[in-house]
C-alpha cells in the first residue's frame, strides 16, 4: 500500500504546472506588450517633436522693430520677453502651424512664426504656387479686450463678452526656406498690441490674397485662425540675455 501509484495525483500535478506555465507566458506576454506600446508612444513623441520644432536659426530669433529697440535700450536687463504656450498650434490640418510666440511687454510688441507646409497648402490651394507661397496669405492680429466677468457663452446681451477689440496688420516680417522646400516659415512682428493679462485675448487672422488691391479684414471670411494668447494660456518669463537685443 506505502509503494502504491497515485495516477490521479500525478494527473493534478501535470494539470498545475500546465497552468504555472500558462500564467508565466501571459505575463511574459503582458510585459512584451506594454514594452513595445511604451516604446511606439516614445518614438512618435520624439517624431512629433522634430517634425514640429522650429529650424534652429529661429531659435531665440526676434525682428528687431523701432520700439523694441528704444524699449530695450532704455531697460536693458530689465526688459521684459514673455513666451505663450498655445494649445492649438495647427490650423488647416498639418498646413499651417504656429509657435515662437513671443510677447515684449515693455514694448507693446508680439511676435508669431508661422510655419507653411508647401505640399498640403497645394492640395488645398490651386493657385498656391512656388511663385507666390510666402506672399499667399495676409495676416491680421485682433486683439479682443474682454469682460472677464462672463464667458463667451453669456447670453446675456447687455453685457458682451467682447467689450472692445483693435485690428493690427503686420510691422515687420522676414521669411526662412524657399519655395520648393518642404516647409517656410514666416516670422511676423506685431506693435501696439496691448494685453491686459487678465482681461485680452489676441488672435492671428489668415486670409488668402486675392488680386484685389487691399485685403480688408472680415471676420468671416478667413482661411485660417490661432488664438495666441488668453487669460487661461501660460506664459513664461524669458532671460533676455538669451536674445540678440544688442
């Protein structure tokens, strides 16, 4: 009887370490699984980043105007640049994509780069061309100052979410990449824009260029539309000694 062989036994035995295996090539599964979705977030990211980044030659870049400069030599190191993170930074898809915001407060000044993918806008434009690309589009900066008592939901009509509002053309631009490039980039000054960080919204205004001989700014007619700043977005205070100012 002690010498007796237990079939069931060895039966329950065989079944348990099937399924101690099973377990550990789920879990071996599992991990693999979570490693190679990590690592395709990671490797997107980074592609997001470089595809998205701005040509180190705008790196820190400013157009100097009249009233930046006067700004600047008055305060030196106390001249104040403000950075603004946007949270929507593409508009017509991947065609047009904005960044560098840039703010100079003792000057009243902004300034955008907006950057134009030249094979998307063709799809999108049939008379975008290598002739006219970076003379395509007219920008327009609306600087809202609003009432930071409502939203822009309020019904309420007696009191408008919009209190007053300035429309400013362009001061100064200069233009990077050429035509036949994948992308050009054109940076844009802005002056007189006064922002109340508590109360003003600004927004970049694209309109197409047509054959007339002034783009007058409506509203409801343009192709494209950043907002730039708005008392919800963060803005970061910029060391001035990292830009050429001098």
């Amino acid at each position: 009887m002690d010498n007796q062989y237990n079939e069931n036994h060895t039966d329950d035995y065989n079944e348990d370490k099937d399924k101690t295996k099973k377990k550990s090539w789920l879990r071996q599964f599992f991990k693999w699984t979570v490693y190679i979705i990590a690592s395709l977030i990671v490797i997107i990211t980074a592609y997001r980043l470089i595809s998205t980044g701005m040509p180190k030659e705008l790196k820190n870049y400013i157009i100097k105007t009249e009233k930046i400069e006067q700004a600047y030599s008055n305060l030196k190191d106390d001249f104040k640049i403000y950075k603004i993170k946007i949270r929507d930074t593409f508009s017509m898809g991947d065609a047009l994509f904005a960044d560098n915001i840039y703010y100079f407060e003792n000057a009243e000044s902004l300034q955008v780069t907006v950057r134009l993918k030249n094979s998307r806008l063709r799809e999108l434009f049939e008379d975008y061309g290598e002739d006219n690309s970076t003379a395509f589009f007219v920008f327009y900066l609306k600087v809202s100052y609003v009432n930071p008592d409502i939203n822009s939901t309020s019904e309420l009509e007696e009191t408008p979410y919009i209190l007053d509002f300035d429309i400013l053309d362009v001061t100064n631009q200069s233009v990077l990449g050429e035509p036949d490039d994948k992308y050009q980039y054109i940076t844009m000054n802005f002056d007189d824009v006064k922002i109340n960080y508590a109360n003003t919204k600004v927004e970049l205004y694209v309109f197409e260029n047509s054959a007339l001989d002034e783009i007058v700014f409506d509203e409801d007619e343009y192709d494209a539309r950043f907002t730039l700043f708005d008392i919800n977005m963060p803005k970061t205070k910029l060391n001035v000694k990292k830009f050429d100012l001098d």
